[in-house]
C-alpha cells in the first residue's frame, strides 16, 4: 500500500463507517443531558475517538502477532458489544423511568458509563486490523489518527443534535436514549452472529 490519495479517502470512509455506532450513542448521551457543558462534550467526542482508534491498532498488533488467538476472540465481539450495551441502556431505561415518576435532576455520564461506551462501540473495530493489515506500522497509526478525527467530528455532531432535542424532550430524553443504546447492541449482535 503507497501513501497516496486513496489512502487517505479510504481511512476516512473507514472512519465513517465505524462512527456511527459513536454517533448514536452520543446523540444518546446529548440527549440525556441537554445541559452538557462543552468541554465535557469534548472529552466524551475524544473518548469515542481514542477508543476507535485503539481497536483497528489493536487489531493490527494481533493479526501481525497471534491472529490464531485473535479470530478465535472475534467471535465473542458481537455479545460482549451486547452484554456492554445492554447494562448502560437498560440502566438508563431504568433511570428514565424513575425520572419520570420522580421528576428528578438527570445524572449525565460519568466516567465509568464513558469508559463501557466507548468499549462498547469500539470493540467491533477490532476486525478491522484485518481490513490494514497489509499497511505498514506507520500507515496502520495514520489511518487509526483520521479514524479517530472522524469519529471526534461525528461524535460532536451526535451530541449537539441530541443536546438540542433533549432539551425538547425533557424526562423523556433518558427513556430515549438507552432505548438507543440497547437497539445499538442488538445491531451489533445480530450483524455479528447471523451475518
């Protein structure tokens, strides 16, 4: 593989394509807390960001490595997205309720609930070290570096939509958004186990 256009184009469109689990789980979290300060914003967009980064590098690294370990592992992929998604959208559902019946201040995300998304969402990016393979180690950083810009620009995107509605939808933004997060999961589970 050369540094050339196409190069680039397709990292991008790489980057895309494994944002849009990112995007729905910010548009999630925006419109669980319409409030979000802008900096906290950030952090999440960069979490998301770093994470989609870190799995095709990951990837890479096993398929130059142990890639007989790693394919045995990728079929697990599908239910821990599952199992992750599960607990945080249901949790949310489950505060959405409460919320509603309680009238309450929301909670937003903290950092613990961060960390289980940006897994979650991540994780099936693993498979794509095998999509790069052929690049070498610094082509494999690079095109890691656009996935993450990307995804910091889509996850952005998602938050601010979701903020602008929240604040539309009030109690109801909580029952919303894990709903969101457990139709997430089940995509991810279904792809992964029956196609």
């Amino acid at each position: 593989m050369n540094w050339n256009f196409m190069f680039f184009f397709n990292s991008v469109l790489l980057g895309i394509g494994l944002a849009m689990d990112a995007f729905s789980v910010s548009l999630a979290n925006g419109l669980n807390e319409p409030e979000m300060k802008r900096s906290k914003m950030s952090g999440i967009a960069g979490t998301f960001g770093f994470f989609q980064a870190l799995m095709p590098v990951i990837g890479w690294i096993c398929v130059h490595t142990f890639v007989q370990y790693f394919s045995a592992f990728e079929k697990l992929i599908p239910w821990i997205a599952l199992v992750l998604l599960l607990f945080i959208g249901g949790k949310m559902l489950i505060e959405g309720i409460k919320n509603e019946e309680e009238e309450n201040e929301k909670v937003g995300v903290g950092f613990g609930a961060l960390m289980v998304q940006g897994i979650a969402t991540s994780i099936d990016a693993l498979s794509v070290g095998f999509t790069i393979s052929d690049y070498n180690l610094p082509m494999a950083l690079v095109c890691a570096a656009v996935i993450a810009v990307v995804t910091f620009i889509i996850s952005m995107a998602g938050l601010c939509i979701g903020r602008k509605f929240g604040t539309r939808l009030s109690n109801k933004a909580s029952i919303l958004g894990g709903s969101i997060l457990v139709f997430i999961g089940l995509e991810i589970w279904v792809k992964g186990v029956f196609f």
